[in-house]
C-alpha cells in the first residue's frame, strides 16, 4: 500500500468512527446538528491520523485509540468554531463553507463548541470505562486534557488575542504557536505512544511533535501571503489584515521559509526514527509541502 | 454544631480548596484572572455542598471527593459565564456585579468559560490518578461529563434559547429544566454515592436530586416574579421581559408555588431518609425557602 492510500485508510477510520460518535438520538437535533456541521466541514484528520501513525509505529494496536483520537479531532473543532466568532477572529468562511455562527448564530455557535469539547471528554471517559479503567486510558486522557487548557491551546488563544496591533518578541511568538497549535498536536502524539503501552517512547514522540507543530504553523503563516484562495477556501492575507504577529510578519518571508525547512527537515529525520514503515516521515512530508 | 456552622464548614472547605486548584503559574495572567473573578463572584457552593453532605450521609470521606466538587463549581461558573454573553442572555450584571464579559470583553469571557470547563476535566483527571486510577473516581466523572453536556446542561440550554417567545407545553418546561438545571444537581449527589463507594444508592439519591432540582428552577421563576432586586442582585422580571417559558408564565403564580411546595416536600421527604444527621433535611428547606 503507498502513503496516498495508507493515509486514506486511516482518514476513513477516523471519519467512519466519527459518524458513529456522532450518531446521538437523546439531544436536541439543532446542536447535534451544529457539531456535525463543523465537524464534518472537511477537515483533513490531521491530528487523530497522527495518533493512529504513532500507535502503529510503535507496536501498538490503533483500534484501541480511535475515540480518544476522535476526541481530539472534536476539541480541534470546538477551538475553531470559538476561533471564528465576532468576537474573536470574527471570520466568515473556514475550508470555504460558512463559519458555524454564520449558518447557526453566534449562541447555537458557542454551545456547539462547549458540546463538542464537553462531548469529547464524555466519548473518553466511556473509553477508560470500556477498557476496565485501565491505567493508559486515563494517562492519554490527562495529555489530551492539558494540551487543550490555558497552559496549552486556550493559553495560546489567549496571546493571540492580547497580542494584536502590540509588539511581540520572537520568544513570545513560538510560545504562542506551540501552545495554540503544538501542544494539541503533541498530545496526538503521546497518546499514540501512551495507548502502544510505550511510555519510554514519549520524550522522542514529544521531540517529534514539537518540530512538527512548529514547522506546521510557519508553513500556515507563509501560506496566509502566498497561498491560493481557492485551494485553502479562506481570504489570503487576514493575519496580515488583523494587524496579527505571525513569523512572516516577526522574520520575513525569506527567514521563515528557512524556519519551515529546519523544523521539518528535524521533524522528519526524527520520524525516520521513530517509525520503521515510513509513514510518519511521509505524512510529515505531505503535512509540510502542503498548499492548502 | 448547628446546621448554619456546618454549612459555612462545607462552604470553607471548598472554597479553600478552589483557592488552592486555581493557583495556576504557567497560564496566561489575564485568562486565570478571568476565570477567578467569576468563580470567587458570591456563589454559595450548593453543588459541591450537596457533594458533601451526601458523601458524609453515606459514610464517606468527603476529602475524596473535594477536587471532583469542585470541578462542577467549576463547571457551573463556566455555563452562568457563556449564559450571560450578549448572544445568549445578555446580562449585565449577576450577584450584584458585572458579568465577565463586561469587565474582560466578550472574546476573554468566552475562553475564561471554555478555560474552566477544560480545567475542570483536567482537575478530575488529575484527581483519579493521584488515587492510583480506582474506578470510582471515573464513574463520578461520567456522571459529571454526561450532565453537563448535550443530554444534559447544553441540551436544556439549547431548548431554552430555542424556547424563546415559543409556545411549549409542561414537558417540555420541566424537561428543559430537568436538563438545564437538575442534571448538574443530580451529578453532585451522584459522585456523592459513588465516592462513597455505595453505589445500590444512586436511585435513591437521584429521586431526591431530581425532586431538590425541579423545586429549585420553580422557586428560581417565583423569585423572577417576587424577589427583591437588592437581595437577588439582579434585575426583577427579566424573563417575563426576554418572553421566556417559566414555570410562572405556564402555570401562573399559584399553581407555581403549589408545585414548588409539592417537589420541595418530596425532596425533604428522601433527603431524611438518606441523611440520618439531618443535614441534607436541612440544606433543602433552606435551598427552597431562600430569598436570593
């Protein structure tokens, strides 16, 4: 099997585990309704792929991941259906589709986000109950849960929106990026070496990871000034636009092209390492030359 | 000790235990200011009291249970947060004061609730590994996760705000609020049960937390009609004024208080039953003859 259909095959398992998750008959129709909209808007499964990469890579069984991974994906979700709001980036189309509160209003919007995130932890939760409460279920959970906090991707979130139109350093300006994107991206990660049972594996899983994240967040920067509109179904140019710090901004189109390459060439030697059948290097190939 | 001193007793323990949870070094200071200035707004701990006092009133250990109480005082605060923004209720003021979002500005408020609602979970997560990942303390977080989600708090929301200037019918009232506000209730005494590890009690706890909540939300409506504003620190008949269904506007004043009086004997009925200090007795008459 080469990488297209390899990543296709995880893709489909995420996206058919999904539908189940998300076949709820005891709530409201209108909410459930709102989270599948966002939740199915397209997105490309990045992170729960991930989780599934490193699971496989290490040993482990991915069957035994794919709600938490699917959990992750929800949380994914939740942050940009709060991400796009007025209040906040205030955007009205995300992968070319109208943003959640542009199809629902702003108050179904914010509860579709609440739910999703409260719905990932309940999927979870159940998951620890399934496995006989084992000891790896709850440990992946705790990654997971403090990736997405306000030491991780709510914490980044919350620079982000305190530090438009102000003077940002180039410290403060990774920090941001790996809370806001790496640490969920980490947490994909870990919990594919969590659920392999290969605990030892984490500090490399980590390493991985935080290249990855960090590379992946340049290459989003470089593409905001010269990406296609129609390829990435967003306006080009809104960082710039909204007065946001990004590394084109902070380094210069030339410089942060240079970042992009040093993290993802780190990224993907450790990848080499970490996985035998070259999917992760691959997949992080694909992740890094991407144009959309 | 008389039922006053105790309750202050429940009411200091978790708000000790909140002060310590909500030292947080490695966030952004804006985002645990926010967070804090809602938590420590005035609330009177009734959740995460009633944790308490069904624990103790089944032999249990309420010091086992302390971070999960207070992980839906957390929880609730995060729902009054994104309730009173502008796309929801828009109000200005709660307990007397300004809502969040009037002193941190919306986009602050809505990550201060996502961030505690997050927190919350990473809080309880971190409880059931610091208890070698024994199996109740997992269960008592199902019970959480699952009422404050769709099926639950999010569910009764979405009927609420959907509700608004329609006509429904009396299942639809009590079910709305069955969810809005009793499954959180019903949660605090559950993980009481279970924490104490008796579990052959949850029916039993669950009929009285389902009787204390539905008289709860219909003393809730009364005093939207008759409550003091100085007392309530609110304003007086806002949901008359915002069209809302209420127990007042299906029933009328008389029937309201007839069935308030109706649910409240039930719940104080089962509650002398459950609790033999009288405690629990106690804490729900002054539950359902408050004034504020």
């Amino acid at each position: 099997m080469n990488f297209v259909e390899s990543l296709k095959l995880k893709q489909d398992l995420v996206n058919n585990n999904l539908e189940k998750l998300m076949q709820i008959s005891d709530a409201p129709k209108k909410i459930v309704e709102a989270m599948k909209y966002s939740l199915f808007a397209g997105g490309k499964r990045i992170r729960p792929v991930l989780s599934i990469a490193v699971c496989e890579a290490l040993g482990g069984n991915a069957m035994e991941l794919l709600d938490l991974a699917c959990c992750i994906e929800m949380i994914h979700t939740y942050s940009l259906i709060h991400d796009d709001l007025p209040a906040m980036d205030n955007d009205d189309f995300r992968r070319g589709k109208p943003t959640n509160h542009k199809v629902y209003g702003e108050a179904i919007a914010i509860l579709a986000g609440d739910a999703l995130l409260n719905y990932a932890f309940e999927i979870a939760l159940n998951a620890i109950k399934k496995n006989n409460y084992h000891k790896k279920y709850t440990d992946a959970l705790i990654e997971i849960s403090k990736s997405s906090g306000i030491t991780g991707m709510i914490g980044g979130q919350v620079i982000d929106i305190t530090s438009v139109g102000n003077e940002i350093d180039e410290n403060l300006l990774f920090g941001m990026h790996y809370k806001k994107t790496g640490k969920l991206i980490e947490a994909s990660c870990a919990i594919g070496a969590i659920i392999a049972d290969r605990y030892e594996m984490l500090d490399n899983v980590k390493n991985y990871s935080y290249n990855l994240g960090i590379a992946f967040q340049i290459v989003d920067d470089i593409l905001d000034v010269t990406g296609d509109k129609e390829k990435l179904g967003k306006s080009i140019g809104k960082d710039l636009k909204d007065n946001k710090p990004t590394f084109v901004t902070i380094f210069g189109l030339e410089k942060a092209k240079m970042l992009a390459n040093k993290f993802s060439k780190d990224a993907a030697d450790i990848a080499l390492k970490i996985d035998e059948s070259k999917f992760l290097y691959e997949l992080t190939n694909y992740l890094l030359t991407r144009e959309s």
